[in-house]
C-alpha cells in the first residue's frame, strides 16, 4: 500500500512570489500581458484568491527561470536559468 498524504498548496504565498516575480516598475496589465492573461485574473492570482493553472504556472516559471515547485512551495533546489 503507498503513503499517500494530501498536499495543501498556500495560495496566498503563491500570490506573494508572482507579485514578487512582477517587481514594482511593472504594472499587473503589462504583466499579464506578457503572461497571456487578464489583469483581472492576475490581481486574483496575487491576492491567493484563484488557483494558478498549470499551463500559467510553466509560463511563470520559465519566465522568472525557477521551478514551478518554487512557486508552489517557496523552495527550489536549483534554479533553472542563471
């Protein structure tokens, strides 16, 4: 029999590191732009109050070069662009 433990995802810290992954000279529309969705869904996903997808979150992660894991939980064991 496998162990198998439920995972409980912290949205709000995921919103913390995409709004961290934006920076303060980019504004949510430009940035949402760029990540191909509304700045209305990224105000959600930054207040914790939307689940990111998964196509969203590889394009997050390709665009900052981390892991999606680090989005997810806020460790990454190695980045992935230097």
């Amino acid at each position: 029999m496998t162990n198998t433990r439920k995972i409980v995802v912290n949205w709000e810290a995921v919103g913390r590191r995409v709004r961290e992954l934006r920076g303060f000279e980019t504004s949510q529309s430009d940035f949402a732009a760029e990540i191909g969705i509304s700045q209305g869904q990224l105000s959600r996903y930054e207040k914790g109050a939307s689940e990111i997808g998964t196509e969203v979150l590889l394009r997050l992660a390709q665009k900052a070069g981390r892991s999606i894991e680090w989005f997810l939980t806020g460790k990454d064991a190695a980045r992935l662009k230097e």
